[in-house]
C-alpha cells in the first residue's frame, strides 16, 4: 500500500505533461492574421487594424504593445464561428469555422513610415505572431483658407441600418463688402477629389444615386462660381445650335463645376462659407467602410486689393477620411434561439403537410419567417436541439430546404413521429435582435398537434405509393375516353390572298435609301464644316498656348508658384488644341498616355509629363515651387520635338 502511496507523485507530472501536449496542439491549430482597411493614411486620420484568430472561439484578447507610432483603441470582438450543410446529389456535406475577430482604431502620432505590428497572441503558452503590414502616414500643410471635414451620423451599425456620411468644405470669407461672396474664381475653379461621389457601387452597402444627387448641384452659366469634381467633365451636343454658331460646339468636353448648399460657419474668431454634401446609405453586410480622404488643390481668393481685384493663392488641403463598422449584434444577452435575424419585426409561422400518418411516417413541416428582418444573413433554426420536440420526433436538420420568398424566408424540415398515439409539435422559438429597441426579442409559432396510427405490417402483395398514408392496392387504370375537337376545319384549306402589292410595297422599299442618302449628306456636310471650323480653331489655340509659355518669363521672380501654374496651364492648352485632349486627361499619369495613343515616342512622352508633373507639384506645394524655379525652356524643347515628330504645321 505504501509502495502505491509513494507512486501517486506522478500522477500530477503525467497530468501536467498531457495539458502540455493538449495545448501544444491546440496552438498549432489557431491562425492569427492581421489586416488593416487603409495602408497610406494623413495625420490627423485613423485606421482600423482587424486581427482574425482562427481555430478558436474564445481566445484570449491579442496583445498590440509591440505597435510603435500609433495610438491604439479596441473598438470591439465579434465571433466568426459558423457551420453550414449543403446537399448535393443527395450527398450531405458539412463546412465549420471556429474564430473571432478583434478590431481596432490606430491613430498615427506623426508623419512617416510604420508597421501595424507585430501583433502578439498567447494560447497554450505558445505566442503567435502577425508582423502587420506597412503604413504610411503623409503630413498636411497648415493654413486657414480652407478647411475640409467629413462626418459620420455613426460609427457602428446593424445590418440593414441607415447612416450619413456628410462632406463639409469651408472657404474663409472675404472681409468688408465681399463677405458674401463666394471666394472662387469661375474661370479657374479649384478641384474636389472625393472617391465616394464616383458612380461606382460600394459593394454592401446600398448607396444613393451620385448622378441624380450631382445633377441638382450642377452649374451651367459660367460666370457662377463652383468646384470641379473628380473627373467629371462635360460633353458638348454638336446638334446645339447654341454652341453651333458660337464655334464652341465642337470641343469635345470641358470640365464640370459643381456649387453644394451653403452656409455660414464659424471656426474660432473666422468666419467660413460652409459648403455641405451629406449621402445616405443602407448597411447590406458585415465589415469596414471607409470614406475619404476628401483633397482639395486650386486657387481660391483670399483678399482684395486697393483697385478691388482679387487676391488668389494656391491651398492644398485634406480632409481625414472617416471609417464605419457593420457589425453583428451584441454577443451579450444573445438567446440560443438566435439565427442572425436584424431588424424590427419577425413573426413565425409553422405547418404540416399532413396531420394524420402512421408511426414512423416522414413529416414535411414548414416553418416560415416573416416580417421586417434582413434575410441575408439568417440561417435555419436548430431543430434538434429543442428537447420537447425530439422526445416524440425525429428530427432531420441535415436535409432542411431553403426557400426565399417576398415577404420572408421558409425552411421545410423532415419529421418522423417517434411513436404512435396523439403528440404535437411544440412551439418553435426564433429570436432576432430589434434595432429600434436595441434588444433581442423572441417569436414563436403555435403548438401543431398530430396523430400517429400503429404502422401497419406491409404484405408483398400491398404496395404503397410515395404519398404519406395513402394505399393504391389493387387500383385499375382506366382509359379515357376521346374529346371530340370543337371545331372542324376544312381539308381544303383556307382562301387564297396575294402577298405582293407592287402599288404600296416599292414606295415603302424606296423611301428607306432615300432617308438613309439624305441623312449620310447632312451628316457629311456637318462634319466637313466642322473639320474647317476645327482646324482653325486649333491653330489659333495652339499658337496661344505658344504665347502664353513665352509670356512664363514675365512671371514675378518672387512666386515661383505662378509661373508654374502659367506653365502647366500652356502645356495643358496645347494638348487639348492639338490631340483633343479630355479635361480629365491632363494629371500627370494622363498627359502621357494621351501622347503614346497620339503616335508620339515614349521618350518624348516621358520628357513632356517630366516637365509637365514638376510644374503641376509646384503650383500646390510651396516647398517644390521655391526650388523648380522656371521651367519654359524644357517646356518649349518638347511641345517642339512633338510637332516635330507628328509632322503638324503651324
């Protein structure tokens, strides 16, 4: 006995050696991956950094101290655990995910270069590691001119759940008599970059019509001031007689101007136009939105002179972008009846096919959910695990059947009553999480009662058909007898009619050429004249962009910026006179694309966006502008090894 006494010191070791090796392996089985929604950010801006754990539903929370430059803040966990069975040629096939997800704010404290990690997780003694990918973080240059903000109604919603993203840019008022002036000029308007006025769908959410709400704020008079947007241009109708004969119809696109809703704002002691675009959306899925960042880059005017000119200066200004989160509802005070229902109704509905069947008969029940729910994200109801329903039922939750309807969603289960005698199917419970009261709340369908006959023992010569209790034994098949047809037609057939009518057919044949013959004419006419009219036109333009590159020299020694403006703007007109260049082809990246469709060298591509991106950097950035100094000379060598090598003549 003392031999076995002295024996059970080892007990705790192998206990302890067991734990080791349950957790070793439990730690080779969890994935840490890390993830963030923007990789270059403003200071001034957040980040959401997303850390997903997979292969455990609880683990511990992950460890971001090793971060370095950014202020971290948990936004909150939501578990990714999920099980799906589908069937396919009758073979049912299962698909599990355990995890959790963790996100969090990061917010850089200063401009430059970081990584968001490493991220650290500990499970079963064993840290896992996620280096995080590389951000970076731009500074902003500090002025008052103009300030641009975009807010969020929330930061967090449901799915199905509605906010605003609201864009605000403020222009600091002119003082005196021009304080209610708009401080744009309408000749030069400076140019809104926002990515969230595109057309372009954000796939998840349901997103307003940009068109329609843009074509509201549109400007047509052009004396008006307003913003450019993207690269929204306009198109000129060669047909608009207006346009036709002030020889401005032909040009094949200018810039849109945009002019939002404004009002006064104050920031501090100043006071700003405020000029505002708020956009309504609807949450369809899980995950991070982000808006922004919005970019302003233009002149704007910031005073008048003694003779009452305008004074102008150059802003480059951004505003952060702002992210929202749709996530799933609180995992808190969640019931287990819960199958991923948001909304604020759900009612709940069950039928049988039948109500009458022998012992151990199938049972096709029907429960169907209605109400105003989002269905998207809902899965069937686990049958199984109701232990009232089980006691006298067997449940078949791998075969259920998925139906999606108008006004909800049905599931059709497979049931076997487990006995004979009187029994029911007892209410089925459904919760679903109310957005108005912020709550789960539960449905549940009323009790369905059935009545299960002893099965009868089957002889070989009765044979059952497929339907639930019913017997075909001994069932004949009669013929039927034939309907005669109601009418009666004749064998002769019906009356002959001529097809041809020479009298009304070769008028109708005729008059087609003669409207195509007519129509090709006024089209030629119409092209010819505006192939002259172009022409001189182009001319006269191309040698205007030539003047107002020599005029560069005349620039103030004093505003380098200017004169790169002066230059941009000539290089810019050249292109648009000489290859129809769009509006929004003159950035940096387009100018030599527009050159390579033209037929024009790579190297003198390459040299003409050279010039012409140094000169467009200069005219926003102060720092660039004091050390480019003028640039006409290399701008004059290549606009002429370009005419050179198109073979144009002046």
């Amino acid at each position: 006995m003392s031999a076995f006494v002295n024996k059970l010191w080892i007990l705790p070791v192998i206990a302890a050696t067991a734990l080791h090796f349950c957790g070793s392996a439990a730690a080779d089985d969890v994935k840490l991956d890390v993830s963030v929604n923007r990789t270059q950010v403003y200071v001034g801006e957040s980040l959401v950094l997303t850390a997903k754990v997979a292969g455990m539903d609880r683990p511990p929370e992950p460890d971001l101290s090793g971060i370095e430059g950014f202020d971290a803040r948990f936004l909150g966990s939501h578990s990714d655990s999920r099980q799906s069975i589908s069937i396919v040629n009758g073979k049912v096939r299962r698909e599990s995910y355990t995890g959790r997800t963790f996100s969090y704010e990061l917010t850089p404290r200063e401009a430059g270069r970081f990584v968001a990690g490493p991220v650290v997780l500990n499970v079963g003694g064993k840290a896992l590691r996620a280096s995080g990918p590389a951000v970076t973080v731009s500074g902003i240059e500090e002025q008052d001119w103009v300030k641009l903000r975009i807010e969020a109604s929330r930061e967090t919603v449901l799915v199905d759940e509605p906010f605003e993203i609201t864009l605000m840019v403020d222009l600091l008022s002119l003082e005196g008599r021009y304080a209610a002036v708009d401080p744009i000029d309408p000749t030069a308007p400076p140019r809104l970059e926002v990515g969230f006025l595109d057309n372009a769908p954000i796939e998840g959410l349901e997103a307003p019509k940009i068109s329609e709400m843009l074509q509201k704020h549109l400007v047509s008079r052009p004396q008006r001031p307003g913003f450019a947007l993207n690269n929204y241009t306009l198109r000129n109708d060669p047909f608009d007689f207006r346009g036709f004969f002030s020889f401005d119809g032909f040009r094949n696109e200018r810039v849109a101007r945009f002019m939002f809703p404004r009002r006064t704002a104050k920031r501090g002691s100043r006071t700003y136009h405020r000029y505002t675009v708020t956009l309504r959306y609807l949450a369809k899925e899980q995950g991070s939105y982000t808006f922004g960042p919005a970019v302003l880059k233009g002149p704007v005017f910031t005073g008048v002179d003694a003779a009452g000119n305008p004074l102008t200066r150059a802003v480059f200004a951004v505003g952060p972008a702002v992210t929202v989160r749709v996530t799933p509802p609180p995992e808190e005070g969640r019931p287990p009846s819960f199958t991923g229902a948001v909304g604020s109704s759900l009612n709940v509905a069950a039928s049988l096919d039948t109500q009458t069947c022998n012992a151990g008969d199938p049972l096709k029940l029907t429960l169907t959910l209605t109400g105003d729910f989002n269905t998207r994200n809902v899965y069937p109801p686990v049958l199984g695990d109701n232990d009232t329903l089980v006691r006298d039922f067997r449940v078949y939750d791998d075969t259920v059947q998925t139906e999606r309807r108008d006004d909800g969603i049905s599931y059709i289960y497979t049931l076997r009553p487990a006995r004979s005698g009187t029994m029911e199917v007892p209410p089925i419970e459904v919760s679903f999480y109310d957005v108005d009261s912020r709550t789960y709340r539960t449905s549940a369908s009323l009790p369905l009662p059935v009545r299960a006959r002893q099965a009868a023992e089957v002889a070989a010569p009765i044979i059952l058909n497929t339907s639930t209790g019913s017997n075909d034994a001994g069932r004949e098949v009669e013929e039927e007898d034939t309907v005669p047809a109601p009418l009666d037609v004749s064998p002769t057939g019906a009356m002959p009619s001529a097809i041809w009518r020479p009298s009304a057919h070769i008028p109708l044949l005729a008059a087609g050429p003669c409207v195509c013959a007519v129509y090709l004419c006024v089209r030629f006419v119409i092209s010819w004249f505006a192939r002259c009219i172009g022409s001189g036109r182009r001319k006269r333009t191309v040698a205007r962009a030539m003047r107002m590159l020599n005029d560069t020299d005349k620039a103030p020694a004093d505003n380098p910026a200017e004169a790169a403006r002066m230059i941009c703007e000539a290089m810019g007109t050249y292109l648009k006179a000489r290859f129809d260049a769009a509006a929004g082809e003159l950035t940096p990246d387009g100018v030599r694309n527009v050159l390579r469709k033209r037929g024009i060298s790579t190297a003198t591509g390459s040299a003409f966006q050279a010039v012409f991106e140094r000169n467009f950097n200069a005219a926003f950035d102060p720092a660039v502008a004091s050390t480019a100094g003028p640039d006409h000379a290399a701008a004059l060598d290549v606009i002429n090894r370009i005419e050179r090598e198109g073979g144009f003549k002046r």
